[in-house]
C-alpha cells in the first residue's frame, strides 16, 4: 500500500459543537476513561486506569510546559492586533535557551489583523514601569518575523510573557482563556516550558493517580517534545501525501533510553510521547545505516515509509545509547516532522493513553494505525456513551493488539 494515497476523507466522522468541551472537568481524573482491548470496548473513569495496567508495565510521560504564548496589543485607534509566538529565531531554535534570552530576541509569529499593523511599534505595559515593545518585520508564508525588545532588561523573556501572555487554547475552544486555565491547561507534571498547546492525554493524571501506579509498581518515565502550533493544522489535501507536517522540538534524557532496554510493555502517555519514542527508533536506524547523521538529529515525515534496515527496538536503543556513549551526551536532542498512519510499525507502544481528536487529522491517523479500523467504532460508541471531544474533554486507553 502506498501510504501516501491516504484519503483523509476516511477519516471524517461527525463532530456536533456541543461535544467538544469548552471547560474540563473540576477534578481531573473525574473525567470518563475509554477502554479498547481484545477488540472490545467498555465506559469507564479515568481514576480507575491503575486497575487496567499490569505491573510490568511503564508509562512515559511529555513535561513539557505550554506557555503564555498569546499576546494581545492595541494601536492607538483601538484596533486590537494578536501576535502567537511560534518559534524563536536562532540557530536549533532551542526554547529554554530562547525564554532565558535577556537581550531583544526575534520570534516567528502569526499576526492577527497585520494588515492594520504598518511600520509602527507596538508596546504592551506589564505593570510597575515595564514595557514590551514589538516591531512586525518580513513576513514568512502566513506567518511574520517580529522583533521584541523590553524594560527593564534583566528580566529574561519568559518573565515577560508570563506577566503578559494569555493561555492559548486551541481555536475550537471558542471562548476567551481565563485566568483558571492557566493550570488546567497544563499537566501537574509540567516542567521544561516551550509548547503551545498541552500534551492534553496527560491534563486527566492527578497526583492520587501517581499514588496508586507506583503502588501497583508501574514505572513512569519522562521525555520533552514541545508541541508546535502545526498540530492544529487542518489537512486540507485531499491524499494525506500533499500534507506537510510541523516540525517539533525533541529531548530524551539518557536514563529514559537505558530504562527502556528493560521495558516490556510501554505505554506512552498522548501521541507526543509516542511520537518521540518512535523518533528515536528512527534515528538509530540513521546510525545503523552508517549515513551521514546530522546532530540535534532530524527525522522527517515519510522516513518510515522508505526502505529502511530493519532493527528491533532493543538494536535501536544499543545504537542510540552507543552514540551517545562515543559524544558523551546525558540527553539526546533533535526534531522530528514523523508522520505515524495506517500500515505503521510501532516499536514502543504496547498501548496508547490519548484524548479524541478531530475530525480528519494527523492525530486520528495515528490511532488508526494503532488500533486499525476500530477507531470509528471506539467513536461512534464515545459518541453515543456522551463523552467529551477534543483537548478539554475525556480520554481513551487503546491496546494495541499487534504487540
């Protein structure tokens, strides 16, 4: 099958607004808990997960952090302009070298009403005398280079969009963030900052969750990709081939690669974690063709589809952690535009933890290839059990019956 004949028009389902939750739940795990094995599908409680886990099993988790990366400006004449920050403009494009930055730095950004923006700088009062100013420079596609300046300049740049950046809930939350989704939108176990959007299949884990896994002796590991705005792009290509996917920032901590080498059963926490983990198999299928690797490494979307030598996952962590060992590195870094569909391989994912994704999305491709067909029958039946859609809403265990 050439994957790239994919019509994503397979991949539609009917989504009313009215299932798409605008608000999440007042206790986090209170929230419903789909539950996909041996191809049969049951309604539960999130709070409840620990029971469906066998002890041998490992759970890896995204940290990283959403920040405030909406900031809203006003000119003179009233006219409100909204710039999100997408990427920092420096070599690697590394985020917590970019947020420490104590000097003007430069952002790709989209701009809300740019053409109201001409050649006039833009300036935001953070309180007690400090100000941010913003100077829209080239534009690059739909997007602009802006350049930030601010007073007083000890202050690192995240200081600043934290005093002044609003949450940037997906644009199908339709409403205003507030002041409350600062938490909500974002893990307990946030930590390295740097997404704009949250690993949403990890919003729903308390810590009386953490509590009765580590009871049961279920390990939990972590790892970093920090989500790009891309991951709300629509396709709107007819065959998924015409589809370009984003490119996010990735960073596994070297323990997480030689823990794993012992793992049986791992289950990633959100499509990032999996993402991320199937990455770095394919990063040491780079190394393991003794072609020449760029570092940070890179994987690109269609990587997995070409013809490829073939290593199991321990081979792929021996070859990782050899690389490492030989350029003395205690995490790997690198970035990955890894497009997982329908007739994918998985190589560390016994089972997946995810919320429900949109209608006709790279996402919804990814469960497909998990669970095959059976996506639309775990939907349909969400649908009609009355569980909540999308980033705010309920989440699902699927089992992969391939493994």
């Amino acid at each position: 099958m050439n994957v790239k004949e994919i019509k994503i028009q397979d991949f539609d389902y009917p989504l009313p607004q009215h299932r798409i939750a605008f608000y999440p739940k007042e206790q986090r795990d209170d929230s419903l808990l789909l539950l996909y094995k041996n191809e049969q599908l049951s309604k539960n409680y999130f709070k409840e997960l620990p029971q469906f886990l066998d002890a041998d099993c490992a759970l890896v988790f995204n940290e990283t952090r959403v920040f405030q990366a909406r900031l809203e400006f006003f000119k003179e004449t009233g006219a409100r302009i909204e710039v999100f920050l997408l990427e920092p403009v420096m070599e690697h494009r590394d985020m917590q070298l970019a947020f420490a930055q104590k000097a003007p730095v430069q952002w790709k950004c989209f701009v809300g009403n740019a053409k109201k923006w001409k050649n006039s700088v833009l300036t935001l009062d953070l309180g007690n005398g400090a100000l941010l100013n913003a100077r829209k420079g080239q534009q690059e596609g739909n997007a602009w280079l802006v350049e930030f300046d601010w007073t007083p300049p000890e202050l690192s740049f995240s200081e600043v969009i934290e005093r002044c950046g609003l949450v940037p809930l997906p644009p199908y939350i339709e409403r205003k963030a507030i002041e409350t989704d600062r938490f909500t939108y974002q893990t307990v176990y946030a930590r390295e900052e740097g997404s704009v959007a949250a690993p949403t299949a990890g919003l729903h884990f308390t810590p009386a969750i953490f509590d009765a896994l580590k009871a049961k002796g279920i390990r939990d590991y972590r790892l970093t990709l920090h989500v790009g705005a891309g991951t709300f792009k629509p396709v709107s290509a007819k065959h998924i081939g015409q589809h370009e996917m984003h490119n996010e920032q990735i960073t596994i901590p070297k323990q997480l690669i030689q823990s794993l080498r012992k793992e049986k059963k791992i289950i990633p926490v959100g499509t990032t974690s999996v993402r991320s983990l199937e990455s770095l198999y394919w990063f040491a299928v780079q190394l393991a063709e003794k072609k020449e690797v760029c570092y940070p490494f890179q994987v690109n979307q269609w990587e997995p589809y070409e013809s490829h030598k073939n290593l199991s996952a321990q081979e792929a962590l021996e070859e990782v952690l050899a690389f490492m060992e030989k350029h003395n590195l205690d995490a790997l870094s690198g970035y990955t535009r890894l497009m997982i569909v329908p007739g994918y391989i998985f190589h560390f994912a016994h089972a997946l933890i995810t919320n429900f994704h949109q209608p006709k999305s790279t996402l919804l491709l990814l469960v497909s290839a998990l669970i095959g067909n059976d996506w639309r029958k775990a939907y349909d039946f969400a649908l009609n059990e009355d569980f909540r859609f999308l980033s705010y809403g309920d989440s699902c265990l699927f089992f992969n019956g391939r493994m």
